[in-house]
C-alpha cells in the first residue's frame, strides 16, 4: 500500500509564495509521473501540474510561469513550488502518484 503525505500549506498574502512536498512510502515513486491537483471550496479538482518519470513537466495554462513542479527520486518526494500566489490559487492541494491520492494540504491566499 502506497501513503503520500502532503505538507507546507497554510495562509500566504497575495504575491507571496509557499512551497509544498509530497512524500510517498512504498518503491512506486520513480516509475510513474507525479502530478499536483487542487479543488477549491464549490468547484471541481483539477490538475495544476504533472513531472513525468524523465522529468519533462506541464502545467494549467492558470499557473504557468508561477508554480515549479519537480521530483527528488531518492527522497521519494515530489514538490509544487508556488510564487506569486493569487486568491484563486486558495484551494486543498493534492498529490498523485499511479492511482494513489494524498489527503491534501490547505493554500489560503488571502491578505
């Protein structure tokens, strides 16, 4: 069975930034791409970002040039590098990996 936790959410004043991690338990991590998604209060989840398994990255046209997405294969740990953070951008963040889900982290811009 495969955990992925989430961390380094929290309240970010507009243009600012915050930096999430997801680490994943179990030998799945290098195999596969890892995406972030989010759902924000009312709306559906979408995906923010993906890092393939070579490292070639895509993002939703909403963040691109703002979040950098990146993988650390020997740390098992995937990261969604967040700058200058809009209000839009509040929503739970969610790591996924294969077929797993993480529980979320809360980003709540707001000044």
């Amino acid at each position: 069975q495969v955990q992925l936790v989430e961390a380094g959410g929290g309240l970010v004043q507009p243009g600012g930034s915050l930096r999430l991690s997801c680490v994943a338990s179990g030998n799945i991590f290098s195999t596969y791409a890892l995406a972030w998604y989010r759902q924000a209060p009312g709306k559906q989840r979408e995906v923010v970002a993906i890092i393939t398994s070579g490292g070639n990255t895509n993002y939703a046209d909403s963040v691109k040039d703002r979040f950098t997405i990146s993988r650390d294969n020997a740390k098992n740990t995937v990261y969604l590098q967040m700058n200058s953070l809009k209000p839009e951008d509040t929503a739970v963040y969610y790591c996924k990996v294969h077929i797993y889900w993480g529980t979320g982290t809360l980003v709540t811009v707001s000044s």
